[in-house]
C-alpha cells in the first residue's frame, strides 16, 4: 500500500475510535431529566437514548469491542506501516545509519499514538462531557445500528459479564432517584453560577421543607392567642378586639382548651357601627373551626385546608390541649421565608460584627442561615433556638445560662415565665 493509503487507514481508526469514545461518555453522562424534557418537546432522537439508558450493558459492550479492535489494528498497521516512510526520510538526510530503524519505529510510534490519544480519546470525551445530552442524541442511531450489526457477540460478552456480576452478587441496575440532598446541590450550583437569586433559592428549599417542619413551627402558641369567651360581655369583647386587632378571633368556652369556633371581626365591626347589641350566644355567628394534631406537617396542613375549604385551624397535642392556631397566610410566611418578612429584622438582631440578638423562638433553620451555621446538633429534636438551648443544657435554663458551639457563644440573656425571651450569640475568638 502506499503512503497515503496507511494515512487513509489511520485516519479512518481515528475516526472510529473518537466515535465510539464520544458514545462512550455522552451515553453514560446524559442526564435522564433533560432527555425526558427534550423528549417531550417532540425530540424522538432523546427518547431513543432513554431506552438505550435502560440497557447500559448493551452499548457499554458495543463500545469497547469497537475500542479494543481499533486499538488492536492500529497497533498492528500503525507503527509499522509508517516507519519504513520515515526511515526513507531520515536516510536522505543522514545517511545510512545504524539508528535509523530504530529512530523511526519509535518517531512513528509516538506520532501514531499521540494522534490517537489526541484526537480520538481526549478531544472526544471532553466534548462528549460537555454537551451529554446534544451529543448522545447525535450519535444514538449509529449506536443501534452497531447494536444490531454486532447482537450475537454483544449478546455473548454481555451474557458472561452479567453471569459474573450474579456469581460475586453485584448490583448493576443504577437507581434513578432524586433526592432533596440532589436538588439542593443543583439549587446552590444554580445561585453560585447567578441562574437563581439567593430568595428564589430559599423558596425552593422552604417548599422541600414543608415536608418536614410540622405545624407548630409556623403556628401562634397558645399564650400568644387572643381568645373570646362565651361568656364574655360586650365591653370586654370590644376591649380584646380593640386592644388585639385581628381578622378572626378564637371563641372558646370559658378556656382556651375548649374551643368552639371562631367569629369574624367584620360581623363584629358590621353590628357596633349600626349600634347593635353584641353577643357570641346570640347575635354573633360562630362558625367551625378545623382541628389538627400537633404532628401534622405544613404540606399535610396544606392539603387539609384545600380539603376543607378553610384557611384557619387550631393545633391539639397529646393530651387534647390547645398549643397554638395556624392560618393559610403563616404556612404562605413560611414558604417565602426571606421575600417577605426577612428574619433578622423580626427575630435576630446585629448588634455588631461579632454579636446578635435573638429571639427565643427564632427557628433554629433561620439562625443557621443567619449565622452561617451548618448543621445544629441532633435538630429533629427541637425546632427553635430555645429548644436547642434546653436540649443542650438538660434543664430549664436560667439567665446568663450559656452554651458554647460552632465557634458561638449562646447566652440567656432573658427570661419569661421559664421560656427563652432573648438570647445574646457572640463569636468566640479563634
């Protein structure tokens, strides 16, 4: 053969063997997500790769059949078939030397191979990486029609390596599950890369936590509810409602822990401007209200209030006793957290570079955003920054009480009736 059709050969194992390569990576590396999306917007190519996905084996075996025989023939027609060339070459301008066999065999191995590690494994699989999904869509028709060139010794290797992977009891079907731990990763990469703001990556994580943060954790707690009684007289319902303005108030038998329904303050309002006497007994219309128990979580509660067509519900414990009420619009504060109400102007207050103020019942997620903390210690135990204090303490706290984590210091700084009213967190000097 002559010069240029040992070129020729070359070339053409080149070719193939950066094929294969690129198949090799886009293949394994096209993201399942993207290709249901590309799919359903009418591309047929990407449906064809989800399949071929299924059966990874299958290619996987394609591919390096391929690879290894043109890794073979170049090996065989490489070197040798452009050494005599370039010893022709070297002996015009030295000479007939002794070296010169040797010099050329190792100029036309190291050409040969640099061409092959260049272009047809570097440059491939870097490409193949960087457009997965573009370039497996690409190349998946030459892949099948290689697959059904090539079944019967696919069907072979691929029989005994599976035959194998059973004998030593080896998993080989990847499980394509999507877990909050992956999204988060995606969202972050997202806002590092500035895809996302830093608000819409705390709403995309507040929705994946109403799965977790349960009821109580959006909920106004008991002491903090105004309540109306039925036995209450029209100069004290007014003062309660005059003195806490409210869209809906609690009505209750003469105690918090019995609770029979609630009224709105417009039919309130709508009898004192026409000068009509007020009565929770009589005039008023009561009407029910949802109970819920304090395990429910936010997104359970969500699908109760759509299910019950209400928007207001009071939170029992164990022992049937009123913890706390929760509206639609607290699950809604929850879920936007930092869009509209920004928490270290409500609850958590920089006093200076190194020092905070906050408050007891400020959620233990909002301080470690706050603070730039990781994690809180075993933090399914308790939901606030209080409860992290009395879980660390094994006590009822006292003032000055103090507990030293993650580079903080965590001090009471005030108490209420035994509960955590503010504390004072300072950086510790490193």
């Amino acid at each position: 053969m002559s010069f240029l059709n040992h070129v020729f050969i070359i070339s053409a194992l080149i070719v193939a063997s950066a094929f294969f390569s690129c198949a090799e990576i886009a293949l394994a590396s096209a993201r399942r997500i993207r290709l249901q999306q590309m799919a359903e917007h009418g591309d047929h190519n990407a449906q064809k790769v989800l399949l071929l996905q299924e059966q990874p084996g299958n290619f996987f075996t394609v591919v390096q059949i391929a690879l290894n025989a043109i890794a073979i023939m170049g090996g065989i027609l490489g070197e040798q078939a452009l050494s005599p060339y370039i010893a022709a070459f070297l002996q015009q301008l030295f000479g007939n030397e002794l070296w010169l066999d040797r010099v050329s065999f190792l100029i036309s191995f190291v050409s040969v191979t640099s061409l092959f590690i260049l272009f047809a494994d570097l440059m491939p699989k870097r490409l193949a990486m960087t457009y997965p999904e573009q370039v497996a869509v690409l190349i998946v028709n030459p892949m099948l029609w290689c697959l059904r060139l090539l079944r019967p010794i696919v069907f072979m290797y691929d029989g005994i390596a599976s035959g194998l992977f059973q004998l030593f009891n080896i998993k080989t079907t990847r499980e394509d599950v999507i877990t909050f731990d992956d999204v988060s990763a995606i969202v972050d990469a997202g806002t590092a890369s500035g895809a996302l703001q830093k608000q819409e990556q705390h709403l995309i994580e507040n929705v994946f936590e109403l799965d977790t943060r349960t009821v109580t954790f959006a909920m106004t707690q008991r002491d903090n509810v105004t309540f109306l009684r039925l036995q209450d007289d029209e100069d004290t319902l007014k003062k309660k409602i005059t003195d806490d303005p409210h869209s809906r108030f609690l009505v209750c038998d003469n105690q918090i822990d019995v609770v029979v329904g609630y009224v709105e303050s417009k039919d309130i309002l709508k009898r004192t401007l026409n000068h009509l006497p007020i009565s929770l007994n009589q005039e008023l219309v009561v009407k029910n209200i949802l109970a819920i128990p304090d395990s429910l979580t936010l997104s359970e509660l969500l699908t109760r209030f759509k299910s019950t067509n209400q928007d207001l519900a009071f939170i029992l414990n164990e022992y049937a006793l009123v913890v706390g009420i929760v509206t639609l619009n607290d699950v809604m504060k929850t879920l936007m957290g930092n869009l509209v109400n920004t928490f270290q102007e409500d609850q958590i207050v920089k006093r200076d570079e190194t020092s905070w103020l906050i408050d007891g019942l400020t959620p233990v997620e909002d301080v470690r955003r706050a603070l730039a903390i990781e994690l809180f210690p075993n933090e399914e135990n308790y939901e606030t920054i209080a409860g992290f204090m009395m879980y660390s303490l094994k006590k009822i706290p006292k003032r000055t009480d103090f507990v030293e984590y993650s580079g903080y210091k965590f001090e009471v700084v005030d108490i209420d009736n035994y509960r955590i009213d503010q504390l004072l967190v300072s950086r510790l000097e490193k």
